[in-house]
C-alpha cells in the first residue's frame, strides 16, 4: 500500500495538474454555453491543442522543476518535495512568477487568434492561488499536493458550470484524483487532514470562481 501511494503522489505532483486539467478538458466532449463555442477547450483545433499544452509544460513543469533542481544545488532547499516548511517560500515564489510570466504571454500574444479563456485565466488563477500559499506558508504548512488537486478540480468544475453539455466522467475523474491524492499524502504521514483539506478547499474556491467568472478574450 505504501508502495502504491507513493506512486500517487509522484504522478500527480502539484506542477502536473494545470497540464492534466487541460488535458481531460481538451479530449473529453463537453459544449460550452457560448456562441460559436468560442470558449470550448474540446473543439480547439488539434495542433492548437498540442502547441498550448507544450507551453504550459514548459513554464509550468521544465521551468519550475529546473529551478527546483537549482535551488537543490545550492542546498536552498533540501529536497525536491520541498517537505521543510521554511524551504518553500522562495520556489513558491519564483513558481507563482512563472504563472504570471504564462498569463502575460497569451495575453500579449493574443492577436487576431482567439483562445478559449481558459487559456487565460488558468495561469492567472494559479498566480493568485501559489502567490495566496505562499503568504500562508509564512505561518503553517499546508499540502501542496492538495492545492494542485484543488488546481485540477477548481478549473473543471468551472468549466462544467459554464457548458449546457459535459461528460459525467470530467466531474468523476477530478473526485477520484482529488480523493487519491489526499488520502496519499495523510497516508504517507506528509501531512494532517486539516492541511490537506485546507490546501484543497483554499484552491478550489480560488481556481472555480476565477476561471468560472473570467471574461471571453477576444
């Protein structure tokens, strides 16, 4: 058992999930309440889809986990969970940065190509939500792993609300993801249930109402 939550723990590290939210949403069918279905993530064009995932793993998983290994080398922190509450300022910090750095990148890249808004307001709520954490990791810990499952459930549930047709299977795979991770991380004595349950619920509010309320970039 202990074997297997690990494995849970590692595959559904917090850099992931932006890019396993996008994924689900990007290949299982849903319609966006919207005309023309402007702000549908599933009726992207196919080289769309992979070219914004690419760039979202590049500034929200290469990037950050680069830094991760330099920090390391520099014995700033002194593993890549960054387990030692007083390690985690900083990476938050410079990871909140790269969300920003991904925000003003579409948004400035924006031209005459529209994108779905989630496109937008994912880094956006993910600079709010590690920037919030950041400020709250000055006074407690609390689980990272559940902030990124709060991350993944916040953004389809958001984008749930706002389609007149989903597949059932989107809100199942958030709760299953979400339940794994965190019974994971209590199992693995990483963390209490109050600093999972926190991480979670603090992002998901966080991420829902963000991407649920940020408006159609044209």
């Amino acid at each position: 058992m202990k074997i297997f939550m690990q494995i849970i723990s590692w595959v559904f590290v917090p850099l992931f999930m932006p890019i396993y939210a996008l994924a689900i949403l990007m290949y299982i069918p849903s319609v966006e309440d919207f005309i023309l279905n402007d702000d549908s993530l599933y009726h992207l064009a196919k080289e769309n889809k992979i070219a914004i995932l690419l760039i979202f793993f590049v500034c929200s998983v290469v990037a950050p986990g680069l830094t991760l290994l330099m920090l390391m080398s520099k014995k700033i922190i002194s593993s890549i969970e960054i387990d030692n509450r007083k390690e985690r300022l900083i990476p938050l910090l410079i990871t909140a940065g790269y969300c920003l750095m991904l925000y003003l990148f579409f948004l400035f890249m924006r031209n005459d190509n529209h994108l779905p808004k989630y496109i937008y307001s994912l880094p956006l709520s993910g600079f709010m939500t590690i920037s919030l954490f950041a400020w709250i990791n000055l006074y407690t810990k609390i689980s990272l792993h559940a902030c990124g499952t709060g991350i993944l459930t916040g953004l389809i549930f958001a984008y749930c609300a706002n389609s007149i047709y989903f597949s059932f299977s989107l809100l199942m795979i958030a709760v299953f993801i979400t339940g794994f991770v965190l019974a994971s991380r209590i199992y693995l004595n990483k963390h209490t249930l109050a600093q999972v349950l926190y991480g979670f619920g603090g992002s998901c509010i966080i991420v829902f109402f963000i991407n649920y309320f940020y408006p159609t970039v044209y």
